[in-house]
C-alpha cells in the first residue's frame, strides 16, 4: 500500500516542526523545507533515550546549538580523539595535508599513528624508498610512527588497528583509521579514505551522519571446548537465520553487550563486524572490565615509549596520563563505562544464544555471509 506524503515548509521549528513529526509518527513520507539548513540536519525525538553512539557522538559535537539530545540521522560535526594512518595510503594522506597547507597535528587529536604494517611484508625497492620518506613527514607533522625516520628504534609492524585499539584509552572518544578494519575495543571507530584521515589530523574533526544501532544480547553459557571466534562467527549465523538471510548490520553500529569482555577479545569481535560490513562497533564494558582493559593499554604503551617511539610532545606519555585520569574517574563514579540509555531507540534488536553453539564454527565471509559448523560442507562444494 502506497504511504501518502506531505511537504511541509517552515519544518525546522514551531508547528511546522511539531506537524512534521505528528505525520512521520502516522507513517506518512514527510518532505520538510525550511530556511535554517542547520536545524533540518538535526534529529531529536522527544522522550527517546540515546544508544551508545549517540551518547559519544553528542559528547563530542562540534557547531551544534540544539538544546535537546540528537538521534541517528542527525548530520553532525565531532571531534576526533586518535587517528591512524596506514602505510599504503600514507603518502596520499601527506599529499592532501601539503595542499592543505597543513604544517602540525591540531590540537584536538590526542593521539595519532602512522603505521608500517602493509609494506613491512613486501619490503622492496619502492617501499625502501617511501616509506621512510612517509615517517620523516608524519613524524614532523607529530605522529607517532611506526618506523623511526633516524631508523633509532627498531620498526614496530604490528597492524594499525591493533595499535590504535591499544590508544585508545577513553570509552566515549571518536577514532578515525585509513583502514577499513579501524575497530576499537573502546570508544567509537570509523575506517576511512586517506582525504578523511588527513581532514582529522589536520582539524580534528569530522562530519557524518549519526548512524543507526543493533543492539546484541546474549544468553546461555558457552561450551568448553569452544574458542570466543566461534561466538563471533555464531553471533553472524544466527543474526543470518533471525532475519531471513537479510544482512541487519550492515551500514550501522553493533552495539555488544558482553560486559565482562577484556580489551584483546572485545577487539576480536569489534573487528569481526567489518566483514558484516556494519559502519562499526561498540562494546558496552563494565567498570572494572574497563578499567583492567585500560591498565593493559597503559603497559603497551609505555612498552612504546621504552622502545623511544615517544615524540617531543610527549603524546604517548599524555595517553598514559589520561587514562589514569579515567580510571580514577570510573573508580571515583565520576564518569562511569558508557552504556546506553534503557529507553534508547534500536534499528532492532538480536540475541545471541551461547547454549546453541555445539561445534566450533569457521566464517565462510563475503561471498556467502555466512558460518558453518565445522563438520558442515562447503556452499563452494555443492
């Protein structure tokens, strides 16, 4: 059945903003017009509690003048707390930072990485050649890098998100990563194009659309004989079979509430939902979960900055410090972990049942979105 729709002008404000809302809840397509634009792209609903995302994303706007919470849909400018830049597309990004005129870091980025991790395993000739090339310039312009431009600390290859995730040291920051695995086990993380990563170093912000969440829950106990990757690949099963082979995460948040989920395996799941094309992840941590992730960030980097990664200002020293400010912040009841509101608005919702899962589970991804048991034939075999 055809919806009926409505153009209403003046929409941003008043009865015109009210009339809107009154059609959208009646299930009428509404078309609103009106002469602040800035207004049109900001969305509150009004007794609607905010999820994780939204929580973090209205912690962080920048530019705003609305007095009420915003929702997913609203478009917004945030401030971004760490960015990371990969090795393959680093030059780029120091291309658009040069036609920028861009000379230092702004000031709002607390941390940022320059990686070595993709060009570490084909060291060859071009890459001899860029690559330190790259770290002179990431480093004057006051990354941390992966590869020392005096070549006096020994290369650190690690991947880029798995650097990042250890950063990260604050539930409610923004990361940007020029890698589409950017997944952090804290805070919020948006993989990204070299000119968005290079706009985020060089302003420390960044502008999108709050997106939409799917809430996963889980029940039941998981089987000793199973390894957490199969309660990832489960959770992918499952959610396939729920919803009739339709793809619920794809384009939003998965918002993981596993509470009790150390920094290392809430990243293996925060970077498993890439390959569900979800737009990224966050996982809901209680207090003293977070506060042993965060104690285990700190030894990684101080485990950097022994290595002399540090730079002048001192950025790896600054995370350590800031993260002690957060524990005693969560400890205190100052800042308690990020969690949603229980009147928060989901996509949908989904649960995840632990007690189903008998056998260990390998992904089958992209092609065929989905998992099998381990015993179960291929798609690829039929």
């Amino acid at each position: 059945m055809n919806k009926k729709t409505i153009w209403i002008t003046g929409g941003s404000t008043g009865i015109g903003r009210a009339l809107a809302i009154k059609f959208a809840n009646k299930g009428w397509n509404v078309a609103i017009s009106a002469r602040r634009e800035n207004l049109l792209k900001e969305i509150s609903h009004e007794n609607q509690g905010l999820t994780a995302v939204e929580k973090i994303f209205n912690r962080n706007v920048l530019g705003s003048k609305s007095e009420k919470p915003l929702h997913s849909g609203s478009y917004v400018r945030v401030s971004v707390n760490i960015v990371g830049s990969q090795d393959t597309t680093g030059l780029m990004t120091s291309q658009e930072l040069e036609a920028m005129a861009a000379t230092i870091i702004s000031p709002i980025v607390d941390g940022a990485y320059q990686s070595g991790c993709h060009t570490a395993s084909v060291w060859d000739k071009r890459s001899q050649e860029n690559i330190p090339r790259l770290m002179k310039f990431m480093n004057d312009f006051g990354l941390i890098t992966g590869r020392d431009p005096e070549g006096e600390y020994h290369a650190m290859t690690d991947v880029i998100h798995k650097v990042l995730n250890d950063l990260t040291i604050d539930d409610w920051w923004v990361i940007i990563g020029g890698d589409s695995h950017t997944r952090m086990s804290k805070g919020v993380a948006f993989g990204a194009d070299s000119g968005t990563v290079a706009l985020a170093l060089a302003t420390g912000e960044v502008s999108m659309p709050i997106p939409e969440s799917v809430k996963v829950t889980f029940k039941g106990e998981m089987a000793a004989n199973l390894d957490f990757r199969d309660v990832v690949h489960a959770t992918q099963s499952q959610m396939l079979d729920k919803f009739g082979g339709e793809n619920v995460f794809q384009g939003r948040i998965i918002e993981v509430h596993i509470g009790t989920l150390l920094a290392d395996k809430a990243f293996t799941f925060t970077d498993w939902t890439a390959e569900m094309k979800a737009k990224a992840s966050i996982c809901i941590s209680d207090s003293e979960t977070l506060i042993e992730s965060l104690e285990i960030a700190k030894s990684r980097i101080s485990t950097m900055t022994d290595k002399g990664m540090d730079n002048q200002s001192q950025v790896l020293q600054s995370l350590i410090d800031k993260a002690n400010i957060r524990i005693a912040d969560i400890r205190s009841g100052k800042n308690p972990p990020l969690a949603p509101d229980s009147n928060a608005k989901y996509y949908t919702e989904f649960e995840v049942d632990l007690d189903s899962i008998s056998q260990p589970m390998i992904a089958d991804p992209d092609v065929y979105n989905d998992c099998l048991l381990y015993t179960s034939p291929s798609p690829r075999d039929s």
